[in-house]
C-alpha cells in the first residue's frame, strides 16, 4: 500500500511539471519603463530619508577614517551627483543651488537639516526630470566624461549612483552603533 501512494504521487508530480503552463508576454512600452522609473525614484527618496533620518543630527561630521568623506560629505555628494547625472541626461535646468557652490564641502551645508534640503531637492529634481523629458528623446547618444551613452542609460548611471553612496552610509550608521534602516525594494 506504502508502495501504491508513493508511486502514485511521484507520478501526480511528473504530471505537474511536465504540463506546459500558459505564458501570456505583453508589450513594455517607453511610457511603462518610465512610470516604473519614476517609481524607483521616489521610492529611492523615501529610503534615502529614512537613513538621513536614522543618523543623529549630532554624527553628520561623522568619518569612518579620515581619508573618507563625511556621512554628512556622502549624502551631499550624493546630491549634487543625482542633479549632475541626470542633468546630463536631460538637459533639463538644474536647480539653482547646483553649481553656485561646492555644496559637498560647504561649511553651511553639513547640518542634517540642510543635508536633508539638498538631498530632497535633488531627488525632487530627478522625479520631475524622469516625468517631464520627452520618451522620444531616451534613446539620443551624447557623450559624457569622454562615454558615449543614450539618455536612458545617463538616467539609469544617476540612480546608480545615488545607490551607490547611500549603501556606503550603511557603514558610518552601523559605526555610531545605530541600526540602519530596512532594505526597500518596492
């Protein structure tokens, strides 16, 4: 009888996997690709708050060694690297602020409060650019620090890079002995 159910479930099984499952492809289209950029872009906001937020006021000053920038350094850095990506990308205007001065090593710029105005805006600028630059320009080459790259790919290379120094920040978070905050893939 133990033989009977065995086999008899082994064979249920290969029956399982063996029937072909209907597949149904769709079509991606530009405008998808960019309301899921969007997306990305604001959802990377929130999480990037939430690090500045988890950080003590007190540590932006805060170096893991002293040959590498400050939490409240990376986070500007961060800043001024979305704009200067995405700007590439898009042409679209830059925010005032960009360019006026080195913000990343400005002495008034390294409280959590104007760290926490430049990061925003700068994501504030990226949502805009990614709503508001024509789809039938993403595929456009320009070249940049000697690279050539289609649009598209200028604005992918920003979100990198913000990626990029936040998770470098996990680092100086967990140093000062706090907890940083989840990971937020969606």
């Amino acid at each position: 009888m133990k033989k009977i159910i065995t086999l008899s479930a082994c064979v249920l099984f290969l029956m399982i996997i063996t029937i072909p499952s209907k597949v149904v492809a769709q079509t991606l289209t530009a405008a998808d690709i960019q309301t899921q950029m969007v997306k990305d872009w604001e959802r990377a906001k929130a999480y990037t708050i939430s690090y500045l937020n988890t950080m003590p006021a007190g540590k932006y000053s805060f170096k893991a060694v002293d040959s590498l920038r400050s939490f409240a350094n990376q986070m500007l850095h961060l800043a001024e690297g979305n704009v200067f990506i995405m700007s590439n990308g898009t042409d679209i205007k830059t925010p005032s602020w960009f360019g006026a001065e080195d913000v990343e090593h400005s002495p008034t710029a390294q409280s959590k409060d104007s760290v926490m105005y430049f990061v925003v805006a700068s994501y504030d600028y990226c949502i805009n650019a990614v709503k508001n630059f024509p789809l039938d320009k993403w595929g456009e080459k320009k070249k940049v620090f000697g690279f050539e790259a289609t649009r598209y790919a200028l604005m992918t290379k920003a979100f990198e890079h913000q990626t990029h120094h936040r998770g470098q920040t996990t680092i100086y978070i967990r140093l000062v002995n706090v907890r940083p905050p989840q990971e937020s893939l969606f």
